[in-house]
C-alpha cells in the first residue's frame, strides 16, 4: 500500500494446457516445482496433477509450502506453475511473504484434497488481508480425433461473467467471476477467440487447438 500507484493490469489469458502434449512452459520468474511426495508416474490413476495461479492484484510476491515442502517461490500476480504429478490425498499448504521462509508469519493456512486422476488449478485469490484459496478440478473425459476442449477461469478484478465466441460463434455462455466455466467441446485447428463482459471486448486472442487436448485459459487483471 505504501508503493507508488501502477497502471492496472490490461487482462491476459494464459494458455494452461493440460492434456498431452504436456502443459506450455511458465514465465520467468519460474516458480520452485512441487517436492512433496510425488506420485509413482508408472500408475497415473493414483495421482493427481497440481498447478498454483497467482490471481490476487493486492497481494504481493508469495512463497507457498506443502507439508513443509516447497511448492513455489516467489510468486507474484498472474505467474503460475506447470502442472505436476503429486500423491493423491489430503495435506495443508502455507502462504508466506516471498523470502519469509518456512518458519514466516503465514498469510494463509489451507487444506487440500487431491483425488487421483485428476488435474487441479489452485486459484490464489482474495486480497492482502485475506488471501483465500480455490482448488478447480478440470475435466478429464476423454477427446476424439478432431476434438479439443476449452474452459475459462474468470479472475478478472472488478468483472461479472465473461462470455467467449469463437470466430463469431457463441463457445462458452458464462464464465462466473472467481469460477470456472464449464468445459466446452469444440473442433480442433486454428480459432480466434473473443473474452467480453456484456457488449465490451477485454480481450481477442488468436490460436491453434490441438486435437485432444484440453486448454483451460485464466483471465487476470483488472
């Protein structure tokens, strides 16, 4: 609160993709990779695959930890880390300011329940005084050739539902502010698509959908 007031934000999609081939790589600066206990990649359907959003404008860089390991550090708003395989279950993350250390005063103390088989966004969203945690399951059910899949989180400050059109055509309905929107089939190959709020375009963003694959893109900023 005590630096200099910045521009906001314009808002930004970042292409997660989570099917193979595997997640696009995570901008600098690059988040510390989960070490907690790691699923045996020889039985996927025992593990879960994780990845953490920073998506609150007001809360500073953070240092997170699970069950006294690191997840990341030094993230800051709108960074994120690629998906990971980790060991189905339950366990406790930590948010810290960045170099706090483990032992830091935590700005949030969360569970968590991963289910095998399954690959989880953790939204951090909330303000600097209440930083809250959101954990979004995405879809896994299978894709045929041809077939690619989109969804849409919805982290945009200040926005109601957001809709997307795909070369005109209405794709996804509503996208709910802070939530998901649910998972939307669609043809494979090149797309140019749309994010508004009502009659107001926030963002046009050009593509290529590989088949098979499942894109979930997280709308940041203000």
């Amino acid at each position: 609160a005590c630096a200099p007031a910045t521009p906001s934000p314009t808002p930004t999609a970042t292409d997660v993709s989570t099917a193979l081939p595997t997640a696009t790589s995570t901008p600098e600066p690059t988040p510390t990779p989960i070490r907690a206990p790691v699923a045996n990649l020889d039985k996927p359907s025992q593990q879960a695959n994780v990845r953490i959003v920073h998506a609150a404008p007001d809360l500073p860089a953070v240092d997170i930890y699970v069950e006294g390991l690191t997840l990341a550090t030094n993230l800051s708003y709108t960074r994120y880390g690629d998906a990971t395989p980790f060991a189905s279950g339950d366990y406790t993350l930590n948010v810290v300011n960045a170099g706090a250390g483990m032992d830091g005063k935590s700005l949030l103390s969360t569970g968590i329940s991963l289910q095998p088989g399954l690959t989880y966004t953790l939204l951090l969203t909330g303000s600097s005084d209440k930083p809250a945690l959101k954990a979004v399951a995405e879809s896994d059910d299978p894709l045929s050739a041809g077939q690619s899949r989109v969804a849409v989180i919805n982290v945009v400050a200040g926005a109601t539902a957001l809709a997307v059109t795909r070369d005109g055509t209405a794709l996804i309905d509503n996208a709910p502010n802070g939530d998901t929107s649910a998972a939307t089939v669609t043809a494979s190959g090149s797309a140019d698509l749309v994010f508004a709020q009502g009659a107001t375009t926030l963002l046009e963003k050009a593509l290529d959908l590989r088949e098979r694959t499942s894109y979930t893109y997280v709308l940041v900023g203000q």
